[in-house]
C-alpha cells in the first residue's frame, strides 16, 4: 500500500510532461498539437455559405515569412498552416454582422516534404470542439480524407488559401 502510495506521489510531478499542450491528445497519425498556434499571425479568412462557417487560417513563423514574401508556390519545409473553424452566429448587437460562434475545429497541415511524402508533403491532423477532441479513428484515415479533397489544389502545392492581401 505504502508502496503504490510512493510511487504515485513520485510519478505526479512527472505526468503533465508527458502530455501535450493543454493535455491534448495526439491525433491517430502521431500529430501533436503545435505549441502556441493560439499566437500564430494571419494569412486568410474564409466565410464557407454551405458549412455556415468562419475560418481563420494562420501561420507559423516560417508560413509567415513565405506567405509574406510571397514563396507559397511551394511551401518551405517547417511551415506549418493552421485553420480554426468557428460557427457563424449574428453579432448581438448589430444583426448584419457574422461573427465567430461556438468553435467546431483546429486543424493543421504540416509541411515535411519527407516525412510526409505520401501525403504530397503535408502533414495533417484536426481537433473536433472546445475539448479539442483528436478527429479520425486511425492512422490512415483523416490523412486520406483530408489529402484526397486537397489535392483538388494540388497545383498549389495543396493548399487552398491564397494569403490575403495587405499594403
Ligand atoms: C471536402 C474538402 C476538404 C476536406 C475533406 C478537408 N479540407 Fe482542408 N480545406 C478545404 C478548403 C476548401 C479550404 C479553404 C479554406 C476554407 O474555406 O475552409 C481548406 C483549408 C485548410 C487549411 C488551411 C490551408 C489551406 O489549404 O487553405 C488547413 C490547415 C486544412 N484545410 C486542413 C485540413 C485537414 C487537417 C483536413 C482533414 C482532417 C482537411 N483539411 C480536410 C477543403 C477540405
């Protein structure tokens, strides 16, 4: 007993390091959640009419810099994209204006060209709601569904956003 008591007391201080941020679990593909995409900068906007969702892609600091200098015709490895889904919901106090509501999804595509070669070099994992559930039941199928409708822009190195302009 004392011993169970021990060893539990010992592994505490141990545990939050062996899950990933904010205690989210890795996808089936072996995709953890990206550390700090919550302070990533913008790349687009995306109002989809038939999902009645807002999206906001961002990136990290080295989409940034390519979508900044405007090398997106191929993604540089370390790239990493991400897309937030927020529910449309009316604005309370002005009912012209959408405005993000209940969060459906994050999702991300990571650039290896290597490591994800059969994937055409991207990476992919999403988390489903607030609790930021990790979607797909193996290791093949979110990758597979997420490649198959991508590469409708496959001539755009996969990616379906093109970087919102600004001066
Ligand atoms: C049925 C088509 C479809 C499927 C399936 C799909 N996507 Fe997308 N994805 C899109 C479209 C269209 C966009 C453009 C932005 C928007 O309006 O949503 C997009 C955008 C993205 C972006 C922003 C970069 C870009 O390409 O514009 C990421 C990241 C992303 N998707 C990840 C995923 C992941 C991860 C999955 C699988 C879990 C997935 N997508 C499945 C159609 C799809």
């Amino acid at each position: 007993m004392l011993k169970i008591v021990l060893t539990r007391l010992l592994l505490l201080p141990v545990m939050p390091l062996c899950l990933a941020v904010d205690n989210v679990l890795p996808t089936a593909n072996g995709i953890e959640i990206p550390q700090n995409y919550k302070n990533w900068k913008l790349i687009g906007v995306s109002h989809r009419l038939d999902k009645g969702s807002l999206r906001s892609i961002l990136g990290n600091a080295t989409a940034i810099k390519a979508a900044r200098s405007a090398k997106t015709a191929v993604w540089p490895d370390g790239a990493v994209l991400a897309k937030l889904v927020w529910k449309d919901r009316r604005h309370p106090d002005w009912d012209k204006a959408v405005v993000p509501g209940e969060l459906q999804h994050v999702e991300f595509m990571i650039k290896d060209a290597k490591k994800y070669k059969k994937t055409g070099g991207w990476g992919y994992a999403r988390w489903v709601g607030q609790a930021l559930k990790p979607y797909g039941a193996n290791a093949d199928g979110a990758e597979q569904e997420c490649f198959v409708c991508h590469t409708a822009v496959k001539a755009n190195d996969y990616v379906f956003t093109y970087p919102a302009t600004l001066p």
